[in-house]
C-alpha cells in the first residue's frame, strides 16, 4: 500500500513531471536541428528553453531530470553517442553551471558568477580541444579541414584568406552565439514562469550584472598569452583570448541598453549596433569589450531599490 502511495505521489509530483516534459520537448527540438528537418535552425536556438523552464520554475531537481530525460532521448533517437555529446557541450552542462551559480530560490538571480562562465565554459572546451586535436597540425588543422567543407558544400569558393580569417574568429562566434543563445532563453524562461507566478527567484537587472573583480585580468592574461605565442602557433591563444572576452562584450552591450534607455532614437541604434556586429564583428567587438571594462571599473552600481 504504502509502495502504490509513493508511486502515485512521484508520479504527480511537479518536479518530475516537469523535469521529464521539459526534457523531451528539448530533446525533439534538438532532433529536428540534427536531423537536418524542417525549420531546425530555428528550434536549435529554443532547445535550451524547456530546460531552463524547468530549472527556473521547479528548481534544480526538475533540471536535472529534464537534462537527464533530453540525454537518453538523444541517445535512443540518434545513431552514437555524437547528438547527445553535443547537445550536453552546448547546452546542458552550461545551463547547469549557469543554474547551479545563479539560482537561490527567494532571492533574486545572480548575474556576476553566470556571466562569467558564459566564457569560461567555452574557454574550457577550446582548450580541451586543443589538447584532443591530433598531432598534424592539432587544433588548427582540424578547424581549417572543417571551415574549408563547409564553405565547398555551400558551394563559395575557399581562397586561404578567407579560410584563415574564419578558423581565426570560429572559435569566438561560436562562443558568441552560444552565450546569446542561453542568456536569451534563460530571459525569457524567467519572463514566461513570472507572468504566471512560478519563478521561483525574482528576475535580476541585466543592466546591474557585474563580472567578477578577477575576471577582467584572467582575459588579461589570455591576451598576453595570445601575444607572446609563436606568429605561426598561436590559434588557441587567440581562440582562447577571443572566448574569454565574450563575457565583457555581452557587458558591454548591457552597458549600451543602460545608456540608451531614455534616449528617443534608442530601437534604430541598438539595431545599426546589432548590424555592425554581425557584418564587423572584430573591431566593433573590441569597442564593445572596452566599453564593458568601463562598465567594470569606472561606474558604480546603483543602490537597491527599496521595495
């Protein structure tokens, strides 16, 4: 009797439910961009959505069963272990730590922590990468091999410039779309469950995310790197240096939505800034990083609001 009441009682607790809901929609949302089905570019930016839907309304519990479930979804849906060792790379393990660091239920999300993982964790895997790459030619080869396919197979021609300048700036725009990726569904997870009174932590002021007083000099040191290495071995640092800078250009572009709030033309400019970015990426990015390292250093936050 009492097995039958605790079965019942698992099987209606929300956690559970939620967990394994949020996981399975995740996981299909995955498929289909892995499948190369119709209109899977477009759920691949969603599929970290359910997860953090979970996370966010029913605590770090209901993640984990939802990242579990999305998992062995993957590993029974899909031909290897690939599918799902990517789908954890890129959003599993990240939301966890940006979960695990930020979350404290009644307490408002914290942004310092999460925000700079959102470079460490891809730090990490280049440097993984670097250390995995084989012996001919290592890292650099790999991604020159990689980025040399994928423009023959959209049919655009791969002179060595072109091809050169990509491997150089892979590593940072992959970084860059992934942190965009989950800082926007995790937004938006948190925007969702709090106009239906689930959240369980009050939503935190983008604009007030501060990164870690260390933070600034670990990029640093990755940029001194970067500029001590050999000119013809230096794709990791640089990699490395770009990466880690991810998370004081997203600081920056918070700086820029702070000092544009009151402005009339603020919607037109933050676009033509969007724009830039996307077709300038390098020197607009570096205006970015410094305005977010003035953010960091030279502007005080405000007080709390008493409420």
């Amino acid at each position: 009797m009492s097995t039958g009441t605790s079965s019942t009682s698992l099987a209606n607790d929300p956690r559970v439910l939620a967990g394994a809901a949020g996981g399975l929609v995740s996981a299909v949302a995955a498929l289909f961009a892995f499948q190369g089905l119709p209109l899977g570019t477009v759920l691949l930016w969603f599929a970290p959505l359910p997860l953090f839907l979970a996370g966010l309304g029913f605590g770090f519990a209901a993640f984990g069963i939802a990242l579990a479930t999305a998992a062995l979804a993957l590993l029974l849906a899909s031909p290897g272990y690939a599918p799902a060792a990517v789908y954890l790379g890129a959003y599993g393990v990240p939301a966890a730590l940006l979960l695990g660091t930020g979350l404290r239920a009644g307490h408002p999300l914290s942004l310092g922590l999460p925000l700079a993982l959102l470079g460490l964790w891809p730090g990490f895997v280049v440097l993984l990468a670097g250390l995995l790459a084989g012996p001919d030619g290592g890292l650099e080869a790999s991604l020159r091999d990689a980025v040399t396919q994928g423009l023959q197979r959209m049919g655009t021609q791969a002179p060595a410039p072109m091809v050169e300048q990509i491997v150089r700036l892979k590593a940072a725009a992959l970084a860059l779309w992934l942190a965009f990726v989950l800082a926007a569904n995790a937004a938006l997870a948190q925007r969702l469950l709090a106009r239906r009174g689930l959240a369980l932590s009050p939503a935190a002021v983008w604009r007030h995310a501060r990164l870690p007083r260390w933070y600034p000099a670990l990029t640093a040191l990755a940029v001194l790197a970067w500029m001590l290495a050999d000119a013809a071995d230096d794709l990791l640092p640089v990699s490395l240096a770009l990466v880690l800078a991810v998370p004081l250009l997203l600081q920056g572009l918070a700086a820029l939505h702070t000092r544009l709030r009151q402005a009339r033309w603020r919607t037109p400019i933050l676009t033509a800034v969007y724009v830039l970015l996307f077709v300038y990426a390098l020197p607009c990015a570096v205006i970015l990083v410094a305005l977010g390292l003035v953010e960091q250093f030279g502007r005080a936050l405000p007080p709390p609001a008493n409420s």
